[in-house]
C-alpha cells in the first residue's frame, strides 16, 4: 500500500511554518498540487507577512513539485473565496483541505480578556467553518473531498491556562461529528487531528530533549492518513513524537430511575453506576442518546414503541 495525492489538489491553511509546512511538504512529496495559505502573523495572531508561504512554495517548486501561495485570512469569507476561485482557476477542483491555521493568546481564565477568547474562537472554528464552507459545495458536485479539522489535547482532556483554545478545539470536533453526516453520501470523510509538536506554539513549553523528539514530520505521517482516498470518517487521531492514538467519546450505560425516583439525591446515590463503564458506547450521532433513554423508560415503564 502506498498513500499518494496524484492529480488531487490541497489546501493547508497556516502553512507558512511549523505542522502547516510539514503538511504542504509532505503532500506536495506524494503528488498533491498545495496551496500554501498563510496571513504570515505571528503564533498571537498579530502582524502580517507573504514571505514564510513563499518559502515554503520555493521548497516545494525547487524539489519538483507544484504550489501555491495564498495570504488569505481564514476568517474573511471574501478573502478565502478569493483564494479557492484562484486555485479553481488555476487547477480546476479541491479535494483536501486541512484547516490548520491557529492562534495562542494563553491567560488563565481570571486574567483572560473577552476579546482574546473571541479572538482565538473566531481563528480556529469560524477560520475552519469559512473555509470548509468554501470548498463543501465543490466537493459535493465532485464527488469527493478530504477534510482534516486541527484539534489539540487542550480541547479533549483540558490544559491550564487555555479556555479559549480548549474551547474552540474540541468545538472543532462538534464540527466534525455533523460534517460527517452530512457529507457522507458524497463521499466526503472529516476526521480531526491532535498533534503535538514542537513548533512556535509549543516553545518553552516542553524540555529541549522533548521537542527534539516531537517533530512536526511525525505528526504529518499520522495528518497523511486522514486525507487519502481510503481514509476513514470521523476519525480523531492523536499524535506525537511517533506515537498514534485514536481518541473516542463514549457514553456509559447509566441507569434508569422511574418518575417516583427521578430526584437529584437519587441520581447523586446511582453515581457509581453512572460511572460504570460496563455497557458503554461510541454514539456516531446524538438521536442514539435519546433512542437509548427512552428505550431504558420504556422497558421499565411497558410501553410498546
């Protein structure tokens, strides 16, 4: 088996550094066409600057491969229509897009500003909703799409000092679990990736022999395999320092109390059995919640459904 992007074309917004650039590389490497987007700010979002895309299109030209630039700011809707009608333009269809590009503005909560959490949520999810929404129809008429939404542990299990970018990184993944119902039918699959990496993001946040390890290279191999054309759907996949995980919500069995019994104290005494992981399950959408609930009441109760 051999995972390769010929005659596909990909998009990889905040590809002028860090896992974005390693991305483009790698998929420019595999046959893939890249658009390399950048705004070219810095990891807080602020200044503006082509150079670090431009660079990263000369690696990929100079090593025989195909590529373009792109400044576009994945918020503005004009700016990133711009961008896909050019790559249209110019190749005639999207199939991959990785919705990278992100922003830190890390405080603890106290601290934290309104703007700043409105800032890192309209980067991350609105940066990703706009972009995804630019490209959903064209995938749709074709037939065929790849999207790879960035998530991060800070969102799945919670990191000190990042509500913001916790929230909007497991609301990535919210994103994902309706894309991929949606878009299923027309052979459009949506997995989210976890990385961690040692990038501008992660400076000064692990020891020197750790980032060594942690290479954004390692993390693009797992990135490579969430947008091919056997990828799988609804996929989180976790990776790092060349280890590979995959993360699942699932939601345990619980109990059923009858209307007499549905008081708080009884439900704080049945905690243990809520606990429980015996039984439990990874729902792929929210009505299996509900049909289990009520399928629990109506067994209790006698109620033909």
């Amino acid at each position: 088996m051999s995972i390769r992007f010929d005659d596909q074309v990909a998009i990889v917004t905040g590809a002028g550094g860090g896992l974005g650039r390693s991305h483009a590389l790698a998929l420019a490497a595999r046959g893939a066409k890249v658009v390399v987007n950048d705004l070219g700010g810095d990891v807080s979002g602020r200044g503006g600057s082509s150079e670090a895309a431009e660079a990263v299109v000369k690696e990929i030209t100079d090593a025989g491969g195909e590529a373009i630039a792109h400044g576009a700011n994945v918020c503005n809707a004009g700016q990133v229509a711009d961008m896909v009608q050019t790559v249209l333009n110019k190749w005639g269809r999207i199939d991959i897009l990785i919705n990278n590009a992100g922003v830190l503005r890390d405080k603890t909560f106290v601290k934290m500003e309104a703007a700043d959490f409105d800032f890192v949520m309209q980067v991350h999810v609105m940066g990703a909703v706009t972009c995804t929404k630019a490209v959903w129809e064209i995938m749709r008429e074709q037939g065929y799409g790849r999207i790879v939404m960035t998530t991060s542990s800070s969102g799945l299990y919670g990191n000190f000092g990042q509500s913001n970018y916790g929230a909007a990184k497991m609301g990535l993944v919210g994103f994902m679990n309706t894309l991929c119902l949606e878009g299923a039918k027309y052979n459009i699959h949506v997995n989210s990736l976890a990385p961690m990496a040692a990038t501008r993001m992660t400076e000064g946040l692990l020891p020197e022999e750790a980032l060594k390890l942690s290479t954004p290279e390692s993390v693009t191999a797992g990135l490579l395999t969430l947008c091919d054309k056997d990828a799988p759907n609804r996929t989180i996949l976790c990776a790092g320092a060349g280890g590979y995980a995959r993360a699942v919500i699932y939601e345990t069995d619980g109990v059923y109390l009858k209307p007499d019994e549905q008081l708080p104290e009884n439900v704080r005494a049945a905690m243990d059995q809520i606990n429980s992981p015996e039984g439990q399950q990874e729902f792929i959408q929210g009505g299996q919640q509900s049909m289990k609930f009520i399928g629990k009441a109506a067994a209790a109760l006698g109620v033909k459904m």
